[in-house]
C-alpha cells in the first residue's frame, strides 16, 4: 500500500491537502472523486512530508465498495424539479446577474438561496465547473438529472448571443406559464375523480353493509318471494356485493390498471392509446388544447432564443407527452430538413389545427415565426381556460345526476318492499 499526497479542491472552491493510503495513483484519483474532491495534484510520497496544517479527509480505503453498482447510481439520483421550482432557479439567476454579479459569484450565492428543489451543491457544481473554464450550458449539460435539454439549449443560445440574463428571465416566465396551465389543468380533473371515488365507496357501502340488514328483515316477514321486481335486483346486488364485490371490484381495478400500463410501456401502445385520448369526445378536446398549447409554446421559446429550427423541433418532440405529437413532430423535423417551410409538413401531418397552420404560415411569410407561435399558444391557452370551465359545469351535474339516479334505485328497491310489507300486515 503506498501513500500519496494530495492536493485539490472542494465543489465549494476551497482548496484542501492530504493523504491517501491506496495501491496506486488511479485508485487515489479515483478515491478523490469520491470523497467530491477535484484534483490539481497527486504526488506519491511519505506521511511524513505532508505539510502542516493539511486536511485529512477521513478514513480511506482502497477496497471495493459493499453496494451493487444499480443500487449506489439508484441512491445518487436526484428529483427532477418540478416546472415552478425551475422558474424560480432561474429568475433568481438572473436577479442577480442583473445586479452586476459575475457569473461565478452568482452561482455562489446561489448555493445559499434556498431554491426549493434544487440543491445547494447542484450551484456549488455549477460554479466549480464554470471556473475550470466550462460555459455554464456545458456545467447543465453535466447535470441532465436536474436542468432539462431546453433549459440547456436557451441557455447556451444565450451564451452566444450575449443575452444570457434575458434568456434565463424568459425561461422563468416559460416554466411560471406553462406550470400555471398544467395546474389548472391537473386541477379541473381532480374534482370528478373525487366524486366518482366517493360515489363508488358510498354505494359499496350501501350494498355490502346496509342492505343486508334489509334483507334479513325482509326475511323474517317471509315475504322474500313475494317481493317487488326492484327489490329482488337489490337484493343480488346486495348479496354479490357481500360475498364477491368487495374483493373482485378492487381486484378486478387493479388486473385492468396493470394490463393498461403494461399496454402502454409498448410503444405501439403508447401510440394507440395516445391517439384515443385525443379523440375522447369532450375530454379529448381539452386535452387537446392543452397539448397544442405546450407545442407552441415551447417551440416558440426555443426559436425566439435563437435555438435552430431543426434543435428546436428535436427537443420539442422530446418533451411531448403524446406519443401521436411526437410523431408527427419527427415527420415535420425530417420535411424541414428537406427544405420545406414549417407549416407546410405540420398540416400535412393531420394532427394539428388549421388556425394553427395559418398562423404559422403569416408567422413564416412576416419573418416572425416565434412571434406566431407565441400567439397560437395564448389563443389556445385562453380556449383551454374556457374549455376547462365548461367541463366542470357540464361534470358536476352530470355526476351529481348519475349518483342520484343509481341511489335512488336502490332505495326505490328498498321502499317498494317497505310498502309491500305494510299493505300485506295492513290485509291481514
């Protein structure tokens, strides 16, 4: 076992010195790497010669380490940030930058900010690969975990053209848009499946536990061969609920579930039930509206920041969620790449909107193609709003109707037998 002293950094910039017992100079390197550590010199020699004052970093060993390597890349993945948390990094980013702080600073201030969801030591290692001579798009690029492609791609378009602080105040205002969209879209759909749950939980119960109980009386008045239609239907609802429903409904929920999400791990899956979601009658013109809003709204970032269209329509057709998007975004990237005009393969595709087209083709003859796409996506962000509110006035009632309809039924059931014990005890 040799020793080799050692100097380098830490993510923070402070320099450190010590020691290391391992076998050779790749185990020490690799050792440093991960102690966080970047090297600036690795000598082999004495304990004895290691300055006064340096920094021991700790035991070391040279062994293996005890964790499969699946489960040490599984620990040291990170969260993603979620669309908000990105708007706030980035517009405190260019706060101050604005200020007149050089990059490297404001990356070290950065790391004491609290930026919720984004750590302090992803700016610490932003900073140290800016001062290793890194543009800060390349120090992203090395972070992939935490700054999506557009973010990295803006950023270097901003790097180039010198507008690095007006980019990342755009990207801020992207990421507040779009998640202020989702979240209204996220959250219109939120209130029917909650009245389907509790619809569902309320009738189980009236099934599995109450009407039982009916039964039973109903039993005990020997009248259950003389009951009313509606009351003989509830009460094998009632006894098929009691004995198979409160475990094959849950079971049965949750096979199907299953075998949707294996479906949809297939990419031909993926496409097939895309493209149904898009034709849902109602939902799937929300859900449309949605998705052309995203697409343009994205592609029209990109392009306003001087991403090329081809980059731009790549990385666009990565963040689609739909599948049937995606496509047809691949089919565009490759006509645009033969010399045709943006809206002429987009209409081709069949997928999108002719407002959509239209706007795009002025947006290509005024030589304001981002501008264009900046509108289509506020007009449909504004129908997405509209469509959104009608969804929720034509779900509530017609929910509230169905759950009184399938209840009522049941107490019809129940009520009929009540009058028909009555007018029998009545006769006698």
């Amino acid at each position: 076992m040799a020793q080799f002293l050692y100097k380098a950094r830490r993510r923070t910039g402070e320099a450190v010195e010590g020691v290391l017992d391992v076998a050779d100079r790749t185990a020490a390197l690799g050792q440093l790497e991960r102690l966080g550590l970047f090297p600036i010199s690795v000598t082999q020699g004495k304990a004895g010669k290691v300055a006064a004052g340096a920094v021991e970093e700790g035991p070391v060993s040279s062994g293996k380490s005890l964790l499969p390597a699946s489960l040490k890349a599984l620990l040291r993945r990170r969260r993603r940030p979620k669309l908000q948390e990105l708007a706030t990094y980035t517009q405190q980013l260019a706060n101050l930058l604005k200020a007149g702080m050089p990059l490297t600073m404001a990356l070290h201030s950065m790391s004491s900010l609290t930026a919720k969801g984004i750590p302090g030591t992803v700016s610490q290692q932003l900073k140290q690969d800016v001062i290793e001579g890194r543009s800060l798009s390349d120090a992203m690029a090395r972070q992939a975990d935490i700054f999506p492609e557009l973010v990295i791609n803006m950023v270097r378009a901003g790097e180039q053209s010198g507008a690095l602080e007006e980019v990342l105040r755009r990207l801020a205002l992207h990421f507040e848009r779009f998640a202020e969209v989702q979240t209204k879209f996220k959250s219109a759909m939120i209130y029917p499946m909650f009245v389907c749950f509790f619809g569902l939980v309320l009738i189980i119960f009236f099934t599995a536990v109450m009407l039982p109980k009916f039964t039973e009386f109903f039993e005990t008045m020997q009248l259950k061969d003389g009951l009313p239609l509606a009351t003989r239907i509830v009460i094998q609802v009632s006894d098929f609920m009691k004995l198979y429903g409160w475990w094959m409904i849950p079971l049965g929920s949750f096979i199907i579930y299953f075998l949707l999400k294996r479906y949809r791990a297939t990419p031909d899956g993926r496409r097939r039930l895309d493209g149904i979601q898009l034709k849902l009658p109602i939902f799937g013109h929300v859900t449309r509206l949605n998705l052309f809003a995203q697409f343009a709204r994205i592609l029209s970032t990109l392009l306003g920041n001087g991403v090329p269209v081809l980059q731009a329509l790549r990385i666009t057709e990565q963040i689609m969620p739909n599948f049937v998007i995606r496509d047809a975004l691949s089919k565009t990237r490759e006509a645009v790449t033969d010399g045709k005009t943006l809206a002429q393969p987009l209409a081709k595709s069949g997928v999108f909107p002719q407002l959509m087209i239209d706007l795009i083709r002025i947006g290509e003859e005024t030589g304001d193609v981002p501008s264009a796409l900046m509108n289509v996506a506020e007009t449909y962000e504004s129908d997405l709003n509209i469509a959104l509110k009608a969804l929720m006035n034509l779900i509530e009632p017609a929910l509230i109707v169905s759950l009184a309809v399938i209840i009522g039924g049941l107490l019809v059931g129940v009520m009929q037998a009540m009058f028909a014990i009555t007018s029998s005890i009545q006769s006698r």
